[in-house]
C-alpha cells in the first residue's frame, strides 16, 4: 500500500470505500510525512503513554502515534471512516476507536474505559489532534473546563487561532481565548503549516500548538467563574473602557466598578486588550472579596 499520508491514497481509499469527504465534518486530511512526525513527535509521548487523538481521519496521526505511544484512544465522529481506520490501523494492535462527537464525550471516562496500558493506568496522558476547524475553540474550551487529566494538547488549527491563543496584552488579536487558554497552559507554537499540505486544500494556512497544562496557575483566584464572567464582560466590548465594559459584571453598577478599578490600580479609561492576566484576576479577585 502507498504511504497513508498522501493523496494516492486518499483517493484510493475514497474509491475503494466510496467514501465522500464531509466539507461540514472539517475534513481536510495531511498530506505531508513531516508535518504529521513534527505533529506527534512535539506531543513527547513514550511507551508508557496514553495518547487521545480528536479526529484521526484516515488514521495517518494515529498510525504514527501508536508507533511511539504506549497506546492510541482516537475518537471520529464519521461513521464512515470507522471500516476505513479498522483497514489502515489493522497493524496497530494498540489503537481503539471510538465512534463518537468529541464535545459530547466523557474523556475522563473514555481514559478510566480505553486507557490502560498492559492492565496499568497510563503514567501520562497527551492529547493531539489535526482538529475540525469549525470547532476549534469549543474543543480546547471543553477539554480545558473539563479538567481532563492531561499533560499536553497538541493541536492543528486554523493559523489566526493559534496567533489569538499565543497573543499578550496589547496586540490586536488578544482577547477573551487567549487569556482563558493562558490562565490553563503554557502556550507553545509548534509550527506554521501551509494550505498545501491537505486534501483538499483549505482556504487558509495553519499552525500548529503545543499547549502544557500547568501543574500550578498563573494567579490566585478566589473564585474562578467570577474570573471569566471579568474577562468576557471585558472583552465583550472591545472598544469601550474597562468602566463601561465592566458595569454590570455581577450585577455591579458604574460606581462601583469605578471603586473595584481604583481599588485594582487600574485606570478606568484602560481597554481589557491592554490588561494582564494578573490585573484581570485582581479585579475579579476584589469583586469576589466584596
Ligand atoms: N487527523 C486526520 C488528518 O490529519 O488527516 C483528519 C483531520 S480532519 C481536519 C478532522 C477530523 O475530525 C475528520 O476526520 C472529522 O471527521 C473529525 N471530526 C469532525 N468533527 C468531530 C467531532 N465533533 N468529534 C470527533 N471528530 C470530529
């Protein structure tokens, strides 16, 4: 057989399975050997390892995955690709597949179901995925707020939302993900991938991130909700000054948000793009004690 990464086949396996690729299920496969080894060699998974793969396609991550990780949980919601990973994986005894939509899928279960290696609890636990990107952000939110117990995600996304999760304050793409995604990792960008690597090509480049869960969080928070609701309310409305963004945040009026932004340092006439994690905790950190 051709190698799994390429066009060949892709179109072979369409034809063989008659098989029709899902504009609306994301479905833009690699190409490219280098882009899928850079992918799963950045994830540092061992034979101890457990790897979850969000959406293997044709299997050409898993396959390579399964190579290095102690074992492989891929979860495809195409009911289609199902028959298709049992043929391209047939070599990777260490693979499961779960037909299955990843934001309704209990990965805390699916670990404790699929996760065991040689009847052991895995020692670490790495998620990678070339993700469908009409849910990307959905994806990094739920595994994010689920609390999985991972170490790292590494995953393809469209290139402007790995640039919005890696940005700081001050840059035009910073907002209400970049700080959510910061509060919870340690962002690293992997690579840029170009559109030509894909079948089909999509409109736009790519990138790739590595995001490292953090043993410890940035800020203290007092209470972590009230957190979100600052930054959402914040960013909500990008162009108006924290005083007006924030009225209303906690069912807090204009004055006393005047008195929270005093109390915080922070001047009232500042937009939420130009705050730091740190400031956006103080703030919340000062409602909460009120
Ligand atoms: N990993 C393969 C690759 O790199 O060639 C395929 C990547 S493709 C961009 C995204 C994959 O995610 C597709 O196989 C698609 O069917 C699957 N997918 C889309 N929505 C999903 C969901 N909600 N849950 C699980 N898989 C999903």
């Amino acid at each position: 057989m051709d190698k799994l990464y390429s066009n060949a086949t892709i179109r072979k396996i369409k034809e063989e399975h008659n098989f029709r690729l899902s504009k609306s299920l994301g479905q833009n496969f690699l190409t490219d050997g280098n882009i899928v080894a850079k992918i799963v060699d950045s994830c540092e998974a061992t034979e101890e390892d457990l790897v979850i793969e969000i959406g293997p396609g044709i299997g050409v991550l898993t396959a390579e995955a399964a190579e290095q990780a102690g074992k492989v949980v891929a979860v495809e919601i195409d009911k289609n690709l199902i028959p298709i990973l049992k043929e391209t994986l047939a070599d990777y005894p260490n693979v499961t597949v779960v037909n299955q939509d990843i934001l309704k899928t209990d990965v805390v279960k699916l670990i404790e179901e699929h996760g065991q290696i040689n009847g052991k609890a895995p020692k670490g636990v790495k998620v990678i995925g070339n993700l469908p990107y009409y849910i990307t952000t959905p994806i990094i939110m739920k595994l994010l707020e689920d609390h999985i117990p991972c170490d790292s995600i590494t995953i393809m996304m469209q290139k402007e939302v790995a640039e919005r999760i890696e940005a700081g304050p001050g840059s035009k793409t910073y907002g209400a993900l970049s700080v959510a995604v910061q509060y919870y990792c340690e962002v690293e960008y992997v690579t840029t991938v170009p559109k030509e690597v894909f079948h089909p090509r999509p409109k736009v480049d790519s990138a790739v991130l590595r995001l490292d869960l953090r043993k410890e969080k940035p800020v203290d928070l007092i209470d972590e909700e009230l957190f979100f609701q600052v930054i959402k309310g914040g960013f909500g409305q990008r162009r108006k000054t924290l005083h007006n963004a924030l009225t209303g945040v906690h069912g807090l009026s204009k004055d006393q948000i005047a008195e929270v932004l005093a109390a915080a340092d922070i001047a009232p006439n500042r937009r939420a793009e130009t705050l730091s994690i740190e400031e956006f905790a103080r703030i919340a950190n000062i409602i909460a004690g009120e």
